[in-house]
C-alpha cells in the first residue's frame, strides 16, 4: 500500500469516523514508509490527539519539527497541547510565540497564543489574542477558547453563543461531541447560578 493512501485512510477513519485508534495504526504504517513525510507524521499527531495521547502528540509534533522547523502548524499545536493537556502553559507560550514569528496573522496561531496564555492566568491577554484570531478568520478552536474564557467570567449566555458558533464550523463527530459537553457544563453552571 502507498505511504498516500494509508495516511488518507487513517485520517479518514480516525477523524470522520471518529475512530483514532484504528486510523493511528494506519498512519504509523504510512511513516514507516516515508519517516520525514510532515503529512504523515502531521496525521500521526493529529490522530495520538484525538485519541487522548497528549504525550505521544507532543513527542510526534517535535519531531516533525526537526523535519520542518519553521511549520508554524506544528507550534500552534504544540502550543495547545502544551498549555491545555500537559499542563505546561509556559512551554505552550514559547511555542506560540514561535509561530507568532513564522505566521503573524495566522487565526490558528493567535488562538493557541491567547489559549496559552489563558491557561497562564493571564487572562485578558488571552482573551485579546483570541478576539484576534476570530477577526483573522473564524476557527472552531478560538470560538470554543473564547467560549471557556468568557464562560470564567459568569458569562453564560454568550459562552453559548460563542459555542453555537463553533458548532457551525466544526467538521466532525469528535468535534461536535467535544462542543456538546461543553454546552453542558456550562448550562450546569448557569443554572447554578441562577439560583
């Protein structure tokens, strides 16, 4: 089988079917392959993440960034992964940064350097660089980022809105699972408050 096929198979099990693991077994074959393909090892990181397996997403995504080191993709993940799975909201920030100096305008990159520096505290800077991004273009992830933001400030009405959004541009299963749950805790929350 071809390196092309497998990686497009595996993404298109793992992600539209929403069965990661199944799809990361495919895309692994694909690497062995071709080991400095970035599609490939990018379908990899894509698929470990979607499967819970925030580490091995990190370990892959460096790795692609031996390959290519200026894939500001990779960093705006890395940057995410960082910051939100793996705890580490300072490393998530220096990632971001990084891509901020490859792609300055990119609405991918300035969502995950508003969401790292979210998860830092330091949350009107990271409400600002997500505000951006939806102005540079309209992502999924900066709707449900600002979603959370805004959900921290009591504000429960918008964080739906801004959910609804996201709703509308999310692509797949995983995605508008992910934005259901959210949806629920945060009518929990407001109705909690409301009482």
């Amino acid at each position: 089988d071809s390196p092309a096929i497998l990686n497009n198979l595996a993404y298109v099990i793992g992600i539209y079917l929403n069965r990661p693991e199944e799809g990361l077994a495919l895309a692994k074959q694909a690497v062995v392959k071709m080991p400095r393909n970035v599609s490939l090892i990018d379908t990899v990181a894509s698929l470990h993440s979607r499967a819970g397996n925030y580490k091995e997403a990190a370990e892959t995504l460096e790795y692609l960034l031996q390959v290519e080191p200026s894939r500001a993709s990779a960093m705006s993940q890395l940057a995410v992964l960082y910051s939100e799975h793996l705890k580490q909201p300072e490393r998530g920030v220096v990632f971001a940064e990084r891509a901020r100096s490859q792609t300055p305008r990119s609405p991918e990159v300035l969502d995950a350097l508003g969401w790292s520096y979210y998860q830092m505290g330091r949350i009107s800077a990271g409400e600002e660089y997500i505000l951006s991004s939806l102005k540079r273009g309209e992502t999924m992830d900066a709707y449900i980022h600002l979603a959370q933001v805004v959900t921290s400030q009591s504000k429960h009405d918008e964080a739906l809105d801004h959910l609804r959004m996201a709703q509308e541009l999310a692509q797949d299963e995983h995605s508008l699972n992910r934005i259901k749950v959210l949806q629920d805790d945060i009518r929990k929350t407001k109705s909690l408050s409301d009482m």
